[in-house]
C-alpha cells in the first residue's frame, strides 16, 4: 500500500512541475516593441518628498518580443553578467557593478531630469528594454539619505498574460549621519573559479573612485593578499572601485558597503539561455509545487496514522 501512495504522490508531483515549468515559459504575452513606455519614480523618505534631486538613468539592455534582452552599448563590453540571474539580490549586485563603470568611464545617461516638488520623476515615450537608475544622495539636517540604484524592466511583467507598460518605482533608501573620524577603507578581490590558480592573472589593476572622481589606481596580488586599505575621514563621500583589464575567462561584480568593496571574479561560462523578463520573479511557482507537496504529505500521514 505504501508503494502505491508513493507512485501516486510522485507521478502528481511531476505533472504539477510540468505544467508550472510550461506556465513560466509560455504565460506572458508577446511585448509590443512599437508600444511607448514610461518609467515613473518618486523619492521619498520619512514623509518628505524631495524637489530638485537630479536623476540618470541608463538603457543597458534591449528587449525582444519574447522577454530576452540583450545588453546594450557600451555595456555589452563590460564583463558584466546578466544570464541566469533570478533574485533581487543578484540584480542588485549588477547595478551596483554597472554603477561604478559609469562613474569611472564618465558614460552620459539615456535620460536625466530633476524631481518636482513631489518628489517625482517621469521619463515618457521611452522604448521597451532594461533600465538602470543610478543611486541619488541628498542631505536633510546633517543626515545623509541614499536612494538606491535599481533596475527595471520596462515594461515589467503585470500578471501571467499582461504587461505593465507604465512602470512605478519608489526605490529603497538609506541615511546615516557622518562621523567626521578617519576611517580605514578597504577593497579586497575575490575568486570564484574552484581554486584555479593557474588560470588567474598574476595581478589586477584596480581604479578607486571618490565622488566620482578618481582616487587612487592600485595592483592587487597574491603579494598584498588581494587587498588595499587607506583612511578616509567620514565626511558622507561616495567610494566605488573597477578592475581594468578583466580577462575574457572572467566576468566581475562590484559590491560595496560604508567602508568595504569587493571586486569578484567568476569564471565565465557560456548562458544556456538568454535572460527573460519572467527571471526577475520564478519564485512562485516553486512555492506553489513545494505546498503542494507538503498538501500531500498530510494526506499520507493521516491515512498511515488511520491505517
């Protein structure tokens, strides 16, 4: 008997996973290339709007009909990845990796505006693809608010057939008050390539950005343990740091918090597929099989309890 429960759960469990698996692929509808869209943002924080904030944002990828983007120039020649990426987390790290090249190589906006006294931006008429919005700073009684940068595909999925074509965003904040003490900072490279010492550039070159601006150019190696450290007095600077010369076997990300950078290598492998607009969010039909099952399980124990 209880192999026979067993066939039954197992052969449910792979129908539900077929027909989810056929749902992420095939629900939405084509995207309509010729449709004009707009992304709408508006900063705020602790109930105030803020006027006169400038904002860039960047075109890095083109969309196709079929939900897969292709990054676009001058992007597409970083050793950015954006194939496979299924979290807000990942994306994240992205934006903040094409942030800093941004600043470093000086790459003009798609589209600029300042906010209104509501504290909004409305970029209009814009053509399908992904975009990102650069981080905004802005100072309010001494405390320093960061408005993040985040990335958004326009238009964004609206429910398993529609599309959203006028995109909404408020983006997360920070704030912190500065010290005004030295602070040590420090930029440390990483490796994902199992151990493989021995397809690893003997050194890198590091450019270090503050506000923007460049800072420092450093060579990181075995010899100083991959790192660099200097003080700083906290006065609310932005810092942000790029490898140059990245080789092809790679691709980079660049993560950075108050005092610390982290410039990661991982070896390149070649996507299997091209990302899709459904990529940013293929949770739900996991949570939905593994419920599911848990559904099933019950069902099992309360017969054996009964049997």
């Amino acid at each position: 008997m209880m192999k026979k429960i067993l066939s039954v759960i197992s052969v449910l469990l792979l129908l539900l996973s077929a027909t989810l698996s056929q749902a992420t692929v095939c629900a939405a509808n084509p995207i309509d290339l010729n449709r004009s869209c707009s992304l709408n943002i508006e900063y705020g924080y602790d109930g105030k709007f803020f006027e006169g904030l400038t904002v860039c944002t960047y075109k890095i990828a083109d969309v196709y009909e079929n939900g897969t983007y292709e990054l676009t120039e001058p992007f597409k020649s970083l050793s950015v990845n954006i194939y496979g990426i299924t979290t807000q987390a990942e994306w994240k790290v992205v934006a903040s990796t094409l942030a800093s090249y941004i600043a470093a190589d000086s790459i003009d906006p798609t589209y600029k505006m300042t906010t209104d006294e509501n504290g909004c931006v409305a970029f209009k008429n814009i053509s399908a693809g992904m975009y990102l919005t650069l981080e905004v700073q802005t100072v309010s009684d001494e405390t320093v608010i960061t408005f993040e940068n985040f990335i958004t595909a326009v238009p964004s999925p609206k429910d398993e057939e529609e599309h959203l074509y006028d995109v909404y965003a408020r983006p997360k904040y920070s704030s912190y008050t500065p010290t005004k003490k030295e602070l040590e900072h420090k930029i440390v490279k990483q490796w994902k390539d199992e151990g493989d010492i021995h397809n690893r550039p003997q050194s890198v070159e590091v450019d270090i950005l503050r506000n923007g601006e460049l800072y420092s150019t450093q060579i990181l190696s075995s010899e100083n343990n991959w790192s660099y450290s200097w003080n700083y007095e906290d006065d609310g600077s932005k810092w942000q740091a790029v490898e140059r010369n990245i080789s092809d076997d790679y691709h980079v990300t660049v993560e950075s918090d108050k005092t610390r950078i982290t410039i990661t290598n991982s070896c390149f492998k070649a996507p299997e597929n091209p990302p899709q607009t459904n990529d940013i969010n293929t949770t739900h039909p996991y949570v939905i099989l593994m419920s599911f099952s848990g559904i099933l399980l019950m069902i099992m124990a309360l017969f054996l309890k009964r049997s």
